[in-house]
C-alpha cells in the first residue's frame, strides 16, 4: 500500500488516486511516533492506516501528544496530518470492574 492510498480524499487539493493533482501538491511533513521521527504526506488518515504507514503494530494503541497531554485515537477515527505532530504508541489496557 502506497501513502497516497491511506490519504482520505478531502477535495482540498491532494492528488486523486489516478495521479493528477489539484491547486497543490501533497507536502510531506515531519511527525514523530515513539521518539522517532518520520515523513508523511500531509492529509487526513484512518488512525489504522496511519499506524501503518509510520509502522506501528495495529495490536497497539496510538495517542496524540496535544499541549503536553495523550489524546488516546480510536483506529477508525480520522486524523488530520499537518504539521509536526506527536504520537505515542503502548500495549492496550483493558478495564476490569
């Protein structure tokens, strides 16, 4: 699976799947996941395609670093790429009563 096909289509100017490209091109940004840093196209993900594209085990859970606290993401929900992000993967927790 290429980059392109985990980018979510927005419309807002990201290359389609056939290769042609709207006002601009997609820009590749820097995150970083578990210390590392790595480049993405900047866009909208799947958080499941998202881990991935940056090679994280889709048994783990990813959190986004916002303002120095963990925003834990549902693998189904949608992130949007832009700049400089940070994220943090661990084993799942379950609950118990």
């Amino acid at each position: 699976m290429s980059s392109e096909d985990t980018v979510v289509k927005s419309g807002s100017g990201q290359h389609e799947k056939d290769g042609t490209s709207h006002s601009r091109e997609l820009k590749e940004v820097t995150v970083t996941v578990d210390g590392v840093e790595k480049r993405v196209p900047r866009g909208a993900y799947v958080v499941s395609a998202f881990k991935q594209l940056v090679g994280v085990d889709a048994s783990r859970e990813l959190d986004e670093i916002v303002h120095g606290e963990f925003k834990p993401l549902d693998d189904n929900a949608t992130i949007e790429i832009e700049r400089h992000e940070k994220f943090v993967s661990h084993v799942r927790t379950g609950s118990s009563s």
